[in-house]
C-alpha cells in the first residue's frame, strides 16, 4: 500500500487509504502509526473508504512545534483538516487507545463531522495523578534513550500471550512501528495524553451508532472499564474479544473488523 501525504495548511500529513465509498477514519494508538491498521487496509469491507493518517510526530508525519504545545485537540484539528482536504464531509471514526482520545476530541469539537463511533482499548477519563507521573517518567525515558527504550517499556503492555503464541512475528512489527518514530513526537504525545481532559460528560450526548471493543486481557484499559465506557453511551454496543489485549485490531482483526462494522 502506498502512502499518501497529505499538504495541510497545518504541515504535512501522511495517511493510508484503501477501498471506496463511505469514509471511516483509523485512529492509531501511542506510540505507534497508521501501518497499525494494515489488517483492515488490507481487507476494506465492501463501500467503504478506510483512512488512516500518521497522527502529527508518527510515522511520516512530521513534528510541528514544541512538544509541550501538543494536545489531542490539535490532533484532532489535523484529522478534521485531512478530511476537508480529501473532500470528506462526515465520515464514521474509529481510535484505538490514543487514537480513542483523539476521536473524543473530535466529537468535543464537531460531533456533526461524525456518522459512527468505534471506542477500542480506550478511555474518556483523564489521567490520574499517578498517570501523569508515569507520563513526566517516560518523556524523560525517550529523551534519554530514544524510541527503542518506549519500545522496550511499551510492548509487554500492549499484546497479550494468545498473541505470543499465535502471530509470534507481532512484537517484531509493533516494535518496529514504535522505533519509527522520532523521540519529539512521542514526547509531545506524552504531554498531550497527560494533559487531556476528562470528557465523561461527553459520553451521553453521543448520538451516533457507537461500539466499544476491548481486548479481554487488556491490562492497560481493562475490560471492565470499556465496558462501564460503553454504559454511559446511549445505545453503545460492547464487544469483549478473546485472545486480544491492548492491541486488539491487530491482535484479532477478523473480530475487530466485524466489531467495527456495526457503526459504519
Ligand atoms: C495507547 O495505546 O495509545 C496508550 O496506551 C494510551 C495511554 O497510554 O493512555
């Protein structure tokens, strides 16, 4: 697949596309890319356009400005600017644990952009003080030992055993994808998570077809809290899937893709 790069006014913006018709935008998790998706790339369902952008600092997207000036606000500006420029009006949202935040930034902003919700290994609650702790640790982490040390601390975190045993290959890739980036925009993303904002309150006004997925041996954003995410969602559908933690799309794509297509 080849990627794209997009010029926004905001600076460039790199994405990958595949398939036609109505578009879904893929909202990659920390500290990964766009290449996170391959799995649904590789298979778009029928009439349906799938976008997935290097969010700002990840992947071929390059770092804009000073890292503590990064937030999921403006994150969320640059995908709003990516589907102007590709002349998309509406389009479903799916964001996978980061990639979620900056989906909810964007509902924040302009929830009439957006026809369908996909809540993945995510949250709505800001960081808790100890949160911002362990954020304050690892920005000082990749500043001193770069991507390969997120990489490192990062990937026990993100694929559970089934995947140890079943796609061995995956830690490669994801850690791969990881030492890709540059320290600055895993840096400002760090700063952009530690600083977000709660946006529980947002939850009830969703109006849109929504589904919440999580991994069952997700250890970062447990079950149980996706699922209590996806109660405070009017008609939000809930799907645990088995053998996946953190990383679920990739983990089990064929699961997370039939999950994705009940709100599209
Ligand atoms: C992610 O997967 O995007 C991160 O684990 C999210 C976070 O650290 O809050």
């Amino acid at each position: 697949m080849v990627p794209k790069t997009a010029a926004l006014a905001s600076g460039p913006l790199r994405y990958l596309e595949a398939g036609s018709g109505r578009p879904i935008l893929l909202l990659h998790a920390f500290p990964l890319a766009a290449d996170q998706w391959q799995p649904q790339l590789l298979s778009p369902p029928p009439g349906w356009r799938l976008v997935a952008p290097d969010l700002r600092g990840f992947g071929g997207s390059p770092t804009l400005g000073r890292p503590a000036d990064a937030s999921m606000d403006r994150y969320a500006v640059d995908v709003f600017e990516l589907m102007t420029h590709l002349d998309i009006g509406e389009a479903a949202v799916a964001g996978l644990s980061m990639g979620g935040y900056v989906a909810l930034a964007m509902l924040a902003a302009d929830a009439g952009r957006i026809t369908g919700l996909v809540l993945a290994d995510t949250r709505a609650t800001a960081d808790t003080e100890e949160a911002r702790g362990g954020r304050d640790r690892m920005i000082a982490l990749v500043n001193r030992d770069g991507s390969s040390g997120v990489a490192e601390q990062m990937l026990p975190k993100l694929l559970g055993e089934t995947s140890a045993r079943q796609q061995p290959n995956l830690a490669l890739i994801v850690q791969r994808m990881i030492e890709g980036n540059g320290p600055a925009g895993i840096e400002a993303a760090l700063h952009a998570m530690r600083d977000r904002p709660d946006r529980s309150l947002l939850l009830p006004t969703i109006t849109c077809p929504t589904v919440v997925i999580c991994g069952t041996d997700d250890r970062v954003t447990p079950p149980g809290e996706c699922k209590a995410l996806s109660q405070s969602i009017p008609g939000a559908v809930f799907l645990a899937i088995d053998g996946a933690a953190h990383l679920s799309n990739l983990e089990q794509p064929e699961a997370f893709s039939a999950g994705m297509k009940l709100a599209m």
